[in-house]
C-alpha cells in the first residue's frame, strides 16, 4: 500500500551532483534505515521523498501515485527531526494538537486522539509543560506525537535520536521497533550509525557518495556485502 519506489532520481545542487541514479524499492510496512557516511545524500534523499526538496530528476513514488507533483503535506508521510523542530512557546499539547486544528479535525476528535497517543509515547502527564522544561527524549517524543498524530502511511525519520545520551538513546530505539510494530506504518530511518542501523532496520540500504551501495536485510549484508565499502562500513572482514 504504501511502498516507496524512487525511478533513477537524482539531485544537484549548482553543479553538485548529491545523489545519482537512486534506483530503489523501500517496501510497505517494512522498518527501512538509510545509513551511510555524513555527506552521502540520505537526509537530501528523505527530503526528496517527504517533498521538501524537488528532485533535479527521475519519478517518486508513495504507493501508487507518483508523488512528483505533490505537495508535503497531500503525500501521506510525516517527518520526524534531529532538532525535535517544537515551537518554543506552546505546550506539549498545543504542538501535538497545531496540525489537527490546522486540518479542522473537530474538537472531540483531537481530545481523543491526544490522548490516546501520548498515552502510546508515555507523555500523559507532561501535556501542560513547554518544551524547554522537558528532557531530550521526552522532547523527541512529543515529535514522534506530532506526527503520530496524521496517522501517516509512512514515516521519514533524520537521524531522531543523535541528540540523545546513549543510555536514553538505546531505550528509545526499542521504543521505536515496538512503535512500528503497533503502528504497522512504513519506516524509513536515516542514521550514519552502522551499529544503529544494523540493530534497529529489518531492511537496510547503505550509500555512499550519492549512490546506493548495498540494499537488503542485515543479514544478508553481514553475510554477503555487496563490495569493500560495504564490508569495511559495517565492519565485516572483505
Ligand atoms: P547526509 O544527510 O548523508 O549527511 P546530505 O543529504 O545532508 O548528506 O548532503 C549531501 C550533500 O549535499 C552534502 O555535500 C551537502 O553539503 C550538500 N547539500 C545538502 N543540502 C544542500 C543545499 N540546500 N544546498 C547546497 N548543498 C547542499
Ligand atoms: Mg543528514
């Protein structure tokens, strides 16, 4: 339903070439990571796909609509950001419930939905308090909220959890594998963290220079890496 399809897509900045010829599949339903060095084009590749930036080339798909033409907010994903993106001055609430008023979901439908997701994501009892007052995680809570919130086919997450210490940063990844497995959503996850991507993605694609590598399951990578950067990046001998 919600397979992602990118057909030969490529992006330029000026006369950067940042992503060449992505050619891939990132299956409905499945937790997917995009991982690879810093630099390699994954946070521009997931913005292709949420259509905060236009691709110089080539077709995206979201199920079965080529999606070129349409705008963020009409494809069905919602993002998850490193920096949490809150605003400052509203509460936990107030930034969950923005988008729902935005789209004129009725008032009884936005209670019940609030409070059925912060329920989820374990935030109950913090919905009157201002970001600053919470901690990172409960911060980057209240942004997997935000998005829960659209019940979107898919869900682009960049690198959500690198602000994090790395006790908080472990618990949080369970907390996401458990989350996709209730939400049964598309997850597409970018990290440049190899053992990240390993543990947490049933489907992995690993890039390098604006290429894919390497596109399969952790095991078959472990097992069977495609080429020397593959097997040097996750640490298997060549
Ligand atoms: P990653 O997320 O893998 O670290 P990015 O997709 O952010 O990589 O960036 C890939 C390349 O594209 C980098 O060389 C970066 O400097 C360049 N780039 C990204 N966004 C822009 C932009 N808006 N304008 C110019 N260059 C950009
Ligand atoms: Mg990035």
């Amino acid at each position: 339903m919600a397979q992602i399809r990118l057909n030969h897509v490529e992006k330029s900045f000026g006369q950067e070439s940042v992503v060449k010829d992505l050619d891939l599949t990132i299956k409905d339903g499945s937790f997917t990571v995009l991982v690879g060095p810093s630099g390699c084009g994954k946070s521009t590749t997931l913005r292709m796909i949420a259509g905060l930036e236009q691709q110089t080339s080539g077709e995206i798909w979201i199920g079965d609509r080529c999606v070129n033409n349409v705008e963020p907010g009409k494809r069905n994903v919602a993002m998850v950001f490193q920096n949490y993106a809150l605003y400052p001055m509203m509460t936990v609430k107030e930034n969950i419930e923005f988008g729902l008023v935005n789209r004129k979901v009725p008032k009884p439908e936005r209670e019940r939905l609030i409070k059925e997701i912060t329920e989820i994501v374990g935030l109950s009892e913090y919905l009157n308090k201002k970001p600053q007052s919470l901690s990172g995680g409960q911060r980057q809570r209240v942004a997997l909220a935000r998005a829960m919130v659209k019940s979107p086919a898919v869900f682009l997450m960049d690198e959500p959890l690198s602000n994090l210490d790395a006790k908080l940063r472990s618990q949080m990844r369970t907390e996401l594998i458990q989350l996709h497995k209730r939400l049964g959503a598309t997850f597409v996850y970018v990290t440049h963290d190899q053992v990240e991507a390993m543990s947490m993605g049933d489907q992995i694609i690993i890039m390098d220079k604006g290429r894919v590598q390497q596109a399969d399951t952790p095991m078959t990578i472990y097992n069977d890496p495609a080429n020397v950067f593959t097997a040097q990046f996750i640490g298997t001998p060549p």
